[in-house]
C-alpha cells in the first residue's frame, strides 16, 4: 500500500494540493489495506504532501487497522470526543499549520461533513480529487487480479449451487437463500449486491425483485450475484431455461449471447470503451430487440462492484491493460421473461481473459 500512498502524495504534490481528505470506505481501503463500515461514525484519511498520512477512525478499530498493517499515525476516538478537533491538535502537533488547498471526494463527502472540514483552516480552498483516484483504481496490478479471480470463481460456485437447487414449485427466496448459505460455508461474509434469482416473466425486469414465484416448466431462471473477497467484488449473470424452452425464447437467448461475445472479441488494449456498447447494441437493435435493452453494457469493477468506468457507448476512453469491468448485455420482455450473460473481464496485453467461467450456451435444466 506505500507505493500508492507515495503515487498519490506525488500527485498532490505536482498539483499545489496541500492535503486530501478522503472518506469513502473503498478508497481508505485502497490506500492503507484497512477495510471497515465506520456506520455513521467518521473514517478519514488525511494525505499530506509534504508530511506522513493519518488516519482518523472509531478508537474501537484502531486496533484492527494496525493489524491490518498499518504503520502510520492513527486518531482513534471514542463516541464522546470530537474527531475533527483532534485532527486538528495532531496536524498542530505534526507541525502542519499551512495548508491553503485541500482535496476531497466530491461525490462523497456530505455537506455537513464539508462544513467541518473547511473550518479546520482558514480561507481554504477544495478541489475534487476522486477522479484521480478513480484512474489510480483503474488498472489493477498482480495481488488484485488473483484476488479478482478467486471472487469470480466464488460467483460461478454460486450459480452452480442455484441450478442445482432448481426444482417444480420451489420459490426464488427459497433457491437465493440455498446460494447465499452455501457461499458462507466457503468464508464469503457479504455479497457484493442483492442477489437475484428471478423466474419466468420476472426475468424480464433487469433489476427485479426476488420473492415467492414458483418455479414452472417452460420458466428462464436467471441469476444475479457477487461476492466481495477479501476486498474486491466479482460480478456474474446466467440464464437458463427450466425443463423446456420455446423457439421464440431460445432466439432471444442466442442474440443475447450472439451481443456478449462481439463485444468479448474486442475487448483488448486501445479499443474505444463505447466500442464495446455500440457492437453489442447493434445487434440486438438490428434483431428487433433494441427497445428491449434499456441498460449500457456494463461497468468497471474492483473493490466497488459498480466503479468506475462507466461502459456506455458514449465513453471515448480506451481500454488499457489490467482493466477489470463486466460485459452484461440483455434482452427483457416483461411478458415472456429476459435474458441477462455477464461475464467479468480483464484486458490482458493482447486481448481480455473472462474471470468468470459458468458456459453460456444454453442449458436447459432437467
């Protein structure tokens, strides 16, 4: 974690920025190895460019953080004390006094948070430096891809485990509740959102609810899910059919996976990232299904599940190497049922590697 901690002293220092502050649990994360949800309690972590990082946190972590290997300074305090006026005394006691330009998270930091924060100096100024961090996220080096790869391959578990599970008349609560006990007899604690299993027309909703729907002869069965290991996020959607599947339903899935492995094929080092939106939307919108495919094609992932970029075709940045993002491409008719594949990317020097690794031809369950 030092050398991004120095990358990003480094850039504030080249930006005339004398301190950050940053608060979102993802980058404190990022930035010191320590992962925690503070609740409504304040987590900071203040990067100098001219002086050691502090970290400000609940006195009840303190010692989790140091066990997480942290070896600089550390502000634990309890639920009575003032966490911004103890920053305070320590920069004063660290000799801190000039800091006229201070950075922070703009889409993050909350306004009466903001307010403490520019008390903390006079006639001070801010500048959002999300976006850097944002690009220092970007690319993943080696220990964050095998991370990535072992949470991808606890998502293929877990639809492994729901299409195991699939019988007549059982309900979507019933089959999400068998995936998520199974991944925490594997040590996963939080999944990375609200798993999905959905049946028959509820498939066709891209962000339906499960709930009681029994499973029937001639249902999709599609799966949503991620689990967060160790820090990172995996991502993954399969659909099947349940027993039987009619021709109309099987050419909507064929489309879908037909758009999933286009936009696979050009995945790979300087492609226009919008690129990978436009080829898959193509073709679905040449089939007649364009109106059906309300959503882009997917999103950049790591320790957030939904992080930066953002995979419209209207995104003019390229891939670069060690980039990691989902490709979901769907196809939803609320009457019939939908049809969701994503897969979980990483470009690689010469093309992209699928982390996750379920088959997408289609499976028809017995």
């Amino acid at each position: 974690m030092e050398h991004r901690l120095d990358n990003f002293s480094n850039y504030l220092k080249e930006n005339q920025i004398d301190m950050a502050f940053l608060n979102s649990t993802e980058n404190v994360f990022y930035l010191t190895g320590f992962h925690t949800d503070p609740h409504e309690r304040l987590l900071g972590l203040l990067v100098f460019a001219e002086a050691d990082p502090i970290v400000v946190l609940p006195g009840m972590e303190a010692g989790q953080i140091r066990d997480a290997g942290w070896t600089h300074e550390v502000i634990g305090y309890a639920d009575h004390e003032d966490p911004w006026m103890m920053m305070a005394d320590k920069m004063k006691q660290n000799g801190i006094s000039r800091v006229k330009t201070v950075g922070f998270e703009k889409q993050v930091l909350s306004y009466g948070r903001s307010e403490s924060l520019l008390s903390l100096f006079d006639d001070l100024s801010v500048v959002d430096v999300e976006g850097q961090l944002n690009e220092m996220r970007l690319v993943k080096d080696e220990q964050e891809i095998s991370i990535m790869r072992e949470a991808a391959e606890l998502a293929d578990y877990g639809v492994k485990v729901g299409t195991e599970s699939l019988e007549e008349d059982i309900t979507e609560m019933e089959v999400l509740a068998t995936i998520e006990y199974e991944l925490k007899k594997k040590g996963v604690a939080e999944m990375s959102f609200s798993t999905m299993v959905l049946f028959g027309e509820k498939s066709g909703q891209p962000h339906g609810n499960p709930g009681n729907r029994r499973l029937k002869a001639g249902d999709f069965v599609l799966f949503d899910l991620g689990v967060v290991w160790k820090g990172y996020t995996s991502d993954i959607t399969r659909t099947f059919a349940y027993k039987s599947v009619s021709d109309e339903k099987r050419a909507i899935y064929e489309k879908v996976k037909e758009a999933l492995e286009a936009s696979l094929s050009i995945s790979k080092p300087g492609t226009r990232i919008g690129d990978l939106d436009q080829t898959a939307r193509d073709i679905i919108t040449e089939a007649g299904y364009g109106d059906l495919f309300p959503h882009r094609i997917g999103h950049g992932l790591g320790i957030n599940v939904h992080e930066f970029p953002s995979m419209s075709h209207l995104n003019d940045g390229v891939l670069k190497e060690g980039m990691t993002y989902t490709i979901e491409p769907g196809i939803y008719d609320p009457a019939i049922g939908g049809v969701r594949l994503e897969d979980d990317v990483l470009v690689t020097a010469n093309g992209y590697e699928t982390l996750t690794k379920t088959p997408k031809d289609l499976r028809i369950i017995e």
